[in-house]
C-alpha cells in the first residue's frame, strides 16, 4: 500500500514556477436579491488557484463557499470584480471547469457507463476514443464490474466514484467538487477521501474542493480557503505543509484539522459576541 | 418456463381470473334463463357472441374499428407532439407559463365532447371534426404532465448539463426528455384513455363509420347483441393498448428508477 503509493507519488507531473495561475479571482461580489431581503453571498473574494493544485475552501453553512465554486463554474453570474480562468474572463459553464456535485446528479435513465460516458458525449467525442476514455476512468474509480448497474442500484459512495469519472473523463483543466463527500457515512467518506488523493497524486488534476469539514480539508488541500458568512469573506489562508499520502488518522492531520477549526471558532466567537451567531 | 408457470403465484392468479369471468358469464346465461326482461332487452351471451363473430365475418365491425383507430391515432400524435412542445415550454420559459400555462389548466376541465359543436362549424361535417375533438380530449393532460416531468427533473441534474457544456439542443435531448419520462408514462396513459373516451363521445353524436357510429347504429335497430359486441370491442382495445404500449413503458421507467412495482 505505501509502496503503491509513493510510487503514484513519483509519478505525479508537478508544476513548478507557472507565470501565472490558472485561476484568478479579484473582489468578487455576488449578491442574491429576493423579494424579502437582499443577502450578499460573496463580499471582495480575492483567490488565485495554480494549476495542479489541490485548494479547499471551508467554511459553515451559508458563508458562500458553494456561491463561490458557482462563479467559478460559471453557473452563477458575479456582481461586481474579476473572475479570470486561464487568461480569460468566465463567461458560463463549460467543459473545462467541471463540478462534482453532492448529490442527485447522476441521470437515472442511463446505467453507470453511459453516465461516465455522458460528458464526452456533450463533447462530441465518439466511437473507440470514446469507448477507450471511459473504460479508463471506469477503472480508475474501480467500477468497471458494475458498469451495467442503474443508478439507483448503486450506495451513496459508488454515485460519488461515478460523478468523478465522468468528471474527469472529459479532462478538465480543472475539477470543481462542491461538499462531494457531506452526504456519505463516516466509513465510505474515509475511502473515498483516500481514493480522491490517490487520483489526484496520479492524475495531477487541479482540484478546488469546498467542504464544511476540517478534516477533509487538512488530509487533502494543499492549501486552506477559511471562509466566514455574513457576507462571505476570506478570514485566512493556511498552506499545508504535511507530506503525502496522508494519512486521516495521523496526528499530523488532526493537529491541522484543529488549528483550521481555531481559526472558524474565532471567528464563531466574535461574530456570537456581535449578535451574529452561527453554528459550525 | 411453462414448468415454472404451472406450479408458481402466475398459475393459481390464472385460475383465479378464469374462474372469476366464467362465474361472470354464468351468472348472466342464469339470469337470461330467468327471463327477468325481455330478450330483446337482455340477450343471452351467445346472442352476443354470434352478433360479434357476424359482424367481424362481414367486415363492418373491422371496417369500424379500423376507422376510429384511425382518427384516434392521428388526434393522439397531433395531441402528443402539441401537448409536448407546449408543456416544455411552460416549464422552461416562465413567460410562457404564465400565458398558455393558465389556458392549459382552464381548458383541462372543460369535458372535450363540448367542442364537438365548434369542431363542427368550422371543419363541418366531416372525420376532422371528430379528429379535432380527439385533439381537444387530450392535448392538455399530456401538456400538464409533459411540464411537470420537465420540473421534476432534479436541478442537479439540469446543472450537470450545463456544466459540461450542453448546448440547449442538446440538454433538450439527453436529459429533458429522458428525464420527462416517469411523468409521461402517466401523461400519456391518461391523454390516450381521454382520447379514447372523447372519440367515442363524438362518433356516437356524429355519423361517420367507426365504433362509436356502430353503437348508434345498434340503438336504431334495437339491437341489443350488437350494442354490447361493440362496448366489448371498445373495452378490448382499451386493455390492449394499455397493456401493450403503456405497460411496457412504464416498467422500463420502473427499472431504470428503481420506483416499486405495483
């Protein structure tokens, strides 16, 4: 296991020195008007992701982490700032930023490989290429035994592995990956944590990852997005220095995961103290 | 398989059916002998029998059938490809729900024979009249379901679309329709039995050669065996179409999204 491991290590394309970044947010607003209130979302996000970089923004609920991956996704539109993907404003959704969701995201009429299938379909590729890209990441989230199972047949882990392949089938400069994991039992979330840092050491796909979880964030980012609500702002920024594979379990990991959970609870503390409390 | 079937639930269910519309006929052959009313009024089932093997020999009951059929078909896809394009409309440009979504559901509770009137003035008396009331009977339960299957499809999955770039032809294609179909397979069943009922409705009111024309036909001659061969061909058709079209498509939808049998 740790041979393999350190072995996809190796193998892993590091980029080093890029000029510029892939991703480059510059005060990004996002407001959302209803007919009862106005609420901002986002309030002057400045992010910058380079490429093969694994990033996760945390934050609780309603601190417009998912608002966030939204523009970035084009599928929100921003208010006011700059959102920059590879050199180019965003301007809407399209095949290069694609999003793993949390849920309910797979098409119930098609079976596990016409779902993995289903964006290179978009796409326009066709016949063996076709064939040949989802049999491969068929395999890398080892589901080729059950490519002929329904949806509906499948555990909560098992959609999860099939929305990955078919976001990675159509080789996105970058994968999007909106709280993946928030609905899945504590066991099947372990593996799957591991599975996504085993891909991403082998694949060397950049990765902006949100998640409300301390845990995840210090086991697999790179980097660390501290986000707060109310309206969501960047409080912090914390690289994570720790070597991989990581482990969950390792005290390494943990001792991180609190030091993140220091900087929500600050700020819990201080916005509790200003009548603005929220739960973590 | 035939070995299965002679021991398994299906065998004993056969039985129990047989044996139920045997007791059916046995019943009315018993209270035909009684002599309760009139056997003009009440024939014996073999009078019934004879009448539908008779008028199948002379070609009428063919010829008939194979006339409403006809309308039937050609109102239903008419109905089908309108209510459809109108039901997808509804759901994905609000503007249009609000206009021709308030029509939809007003004219869904107007019984479809009260256009027979106006089909008739403007098509006159001809089989378009009755096409256009089979139009009218069903177009807008297949508009209703049409905009509620295109709601009910999870956002999700419509962002999933979006995110790997689908142009609106293509999300229309891979995952509109396909996502429509639980509620379509009740749309459809529902917008063909209103047809059905809404054909038969106006044949019976305006002469053409059809089932529902033959049902008058056996009214005028006090024709009682007639009458009930025909109402038994209308039930027969119903269940065939049922069981042959819509059931199929229903348990594929059942399969694919793992819903219970029922």
């Amino acid at each position: 296991m740790i041979g393999m491991m350190s072995k996809a290590e190796t193998q892993r394309p590091r980029t080093t020195g890029t000029a510029s970044p892939l991703l480059s947010l510059q005060g990004v607003s996002k407001r959302f008007n209803t007919s009862r209130h106005d609420t901002t979302a986002v309030e002057a996000v400045s992010l910058e992701v380079n490429a093969g970089e694994f990033v996760c923004v945390v934050g609780p609920s309603g601190c417009g982490k998912s608002t966030l991956l939204n523009i970035v996704a084009g599928l929100d539109r921003l208010d006011a700032g700059v959102a920059m993907f590879d050199g180019r404003p965003i301007r809407g959704a399209g095949a290069d930023r694609v999003v793993v969701f949390q849920d309910a995201a797979l098409y119930p009429w098609l079976n596990v490989r016409a779902n993995v299938e289903f964006g290179l379909k978009i796409k326009g590729v066709r016949g063996k290429e076709r064939r040949i890209a989802t049999d491969r990441y068929l395999d890398l989230v080892n589901l080729r035994a059950f490519e002929r199972a329904f949806v509906h047949e499948l555990s909560g882990g098992m959609k999860q592995r099939v929305q990955l392949a078919r976001a990675l089938a159509v080789e996105p400069r970058m994968l999007l990956m909106d709280e993946p994991f928030a609905a899945l039992d504590a066991q099947t979330r372990d593996v799957l944590q591991e599975e996504l840092q085993e891909i991403w050491l082998r694949t060397g796909a950049t990765i902006l990852f949100v998640t409300h979880n301390v845990r995840e964030a210090a086991l697999l980012a790179d980097r660390v997005i501290v986000m707060t609500p109310g309206p969501g702002r960047i409080k912090a920024e914390i690289s994570v220095p720790l070597q991989r594979p990581r482990d969950i379990d390792t005290h390494a990991v943990v001792d991180f995961a609190a030091e993140i959970r220091r900087e929500l609870q600050h700020d819990a503390y201080a916005s509790r103290a200003s009548g603005e409390g929220y739960v973590i | 398989m035939s070995s299965k079937f002679f021991t398994g639930a299906n065998f004993w269910r056969a039985v129990r059916q047989v044996a139920f519309y045997a007791s059916l006929l046995a019943i009315w052959q018993l209270l035909y002998k009684l002599e309760l009313w009139s056997p003009y009024l009440f024939p014996s089932p073999h009078d019934v029998w004879s009448s539908l093997r008779s008028n199948i020999e002379s070609g009428l009951l063919w010829d008939s059938t194979r006339a409403s059929i006809g309308r039937l078909a050609v109102g239903f896809v008419l109905a089908f490809v309108i209510g459809m394009t109108m039901g997808i409309a509804c759901a994905t440009m609000r503007w249009v729900d609000e206009t021709v979504g308030s029509v939809v559901v007003g004219m869904q509770s107007l019984p479809s024979i009260a256009w027979l009137p106006l089909a008739v003035l403007w098509f006159g008396l001809s089989p378009k009249a009755i096409t256009f009331v089979v139009l009218m009977g069903s177009v807008w339960a297949i508009a209703i379901s049409a905009r509620d299957g295109v709601r009910n499809i999870p956002i999700l999955q419509q962002r999933a679309a979006r995110v790997f770039g689908a142009s609106r032809l293509q999300t229309l294609r891979y995952v509109t329709l396909p996502g429509m179909l639980p509620s379509m397979a009740q749309g459809l069943k529902l917008g063909w039995s209103f047809s059905w009922r809404s054909l038969m409705a106006a044949e019976l009111l305006y002469s053409a050669v059809g089932l529902g024309h033959l049902l008058q036909v056996g009214r005028d001659l006090a024709d009682m065996p007639l009458v009930l061969a025909v109402m038994a061909v209308i039930v027969a058709i119903g269940l065939a179409f049922d069981r042959l079209l819509f059931g199929p498509l229903e348990g594929w939808v059942r399969q694919r999204w793992g819903l219970a049998q029922t």
